[in-house]
C-alpha cells in the first residue's frame, strides 16, 4: 500500500508512464529493424546465393558441353568438324560469359570476389587452347589437349568448385545471422509482455490507492 500511495503524486505517475511509453516505442523501433534484416537476409539469401548458385551450375553444364565438343572433335579428326565446332564452342562460351557478368552484379565476400578472379583467368587459358587445338588436326590437336588442354579443363573445373563451396559458407553465415535476429525479436516481445504486465499493476496500484483515499474521506466526513 506504500508504494500505492505514493503514486499519488500526479507527476511522478506522469514521468513513469511516459518512460514507459518511451521504452515501448524504442522496443518497437528495435524489432521492426530486426524484422527489416531478417527480410533482407532472406532476400539476399535468395538474390546473392541461390540465383548464383544457379547460374554456376549452368556454367559447369555448359563446360560439359565444351567438352563433350572437344571429345567428338579429337576422335573424329574431321578440319570441318573442329570449324564447326570452334562457333558451337563460341556459343557457349558467351553463354558463360553473360552468366559470370551476371554473377558479378551480385553481393560478393571478398574470398568469393578473389575465387571468381581465378575463375576468370582458368576460362580465358582454357578458350585459348580449345582455340588452338581445333585449329590443329590429327596427332597435332591431341597433342595440345593431353600436354596442356586436359589439365587446363580440370583446373576450371576446380576453380568453379570452389566458388561453389563458398556459397554454401556464406549462405551458412546468412542463416545464422537470420538466427540471432529472430531470438532478438523474441526478447523484444518478452519485454513489451513485461512492460504491458507493469502498467497493469499500476493501473491496479493507482485505482486502489484512488479508492483508499475515498474511503479515508467518507470515513472524516461521517466523523
């Protein structure tokens, strides 16, 4: 009854109501900024890892198709076959081009940013001497494939691998942080919950106090 009592004091109930009131307002502020990074994680989930992820798979499927091009070209021993097959090849290497632009206009982490650069460079030695193994005939253009061709298709290959593991990791990374963002959410609920139970017990306080004092005044006017 103490405490009832001394919220009496019309300012002292005023200045608590309003600190009240400023903590739900900045609980509030703080979960809808926690709502708004959980919407972007799952945004960029979406925009920077699974489009991508995507369009890596479709560079690995169109470098299967330059192999495979490569392969009937070095068992058929055919000049027209390999300028046949140097504008199919032309075809799909501006597929991956236009994908690898594409990937670049995307949220890179600097390991990411640094596997793609070697990816890069793996493609461009890598047309180079699909280039110049069509261009040669017979012994000649099997020669440059299992000298160097070979170990530079494989070295692409690696590279893209890695940059496909790295999507995984920070995809990892976004989930976690989603993770932590949505306990935030939690405490900041539990809190407005707590704040919402204090002003019941001081609405409880202050109507009791109010009646406490009524009765006090009927019992000195009977007096």
């Amino acid at each position: 009854m103490k405490f009832a009592f001394s919220l009496k004091n019309k300012l002292k109930i005023a200045f608590l109501l309003f600190c009240i009131m400023c903590c739900t307002l900045l609980i509030r502020f703080l979960e809808d900024k926690s709502v708004e990074k959980i919407n972007d994680s799952f945004i960029s989930m979406y925009n920077d890892r699974l489009v991508p992820a995507t369009d890596l798979y479709f560079i690995a499927e169109n470098l299967y198709h330059k192999n495979a091009i490569l392969q009937e070209v070095l068992l058929g021993n055919d000049v027209l076959q390999g300028s046949t097959a140097l504008v199919k090849m032309d075809k799909h290497n501006r597929k991956i081009d236009s994908m690898i632009n594409k990937y670049e206009l995307t949220l890179l982490v600097k390991q990411e940013q640094s596997f793609l650069n070697e990816l890069k460079k793996a493609l461009i030695v890598q047309q180079g001497l699909e280039v110049k193994i069509l261009s040669k005939v017979g012994s000649e253009s099997k020669a440059v494939y299992e000298s160097v061709g070979r170990n530079a298709a494989n070295q692409t290959l690696a590279k893209l691998s890695a940059l496909i593991k790295i999507q995984s990791k920070v995809g990892d990374e976004l989930i976690k942080g989603s993770k932590i963002f949505v306990s935030g959410t939690k405490v900041y609920s539990t809190l407005q919950v707590i704040l919402a139970i204090v002003i019941g017990i001081m609405i409880v306080a202050i109507i009791s106090a109010s009646n406490a004092v009524k009765i006090q005044s009927d019992k000195f006017n009977l007096n």
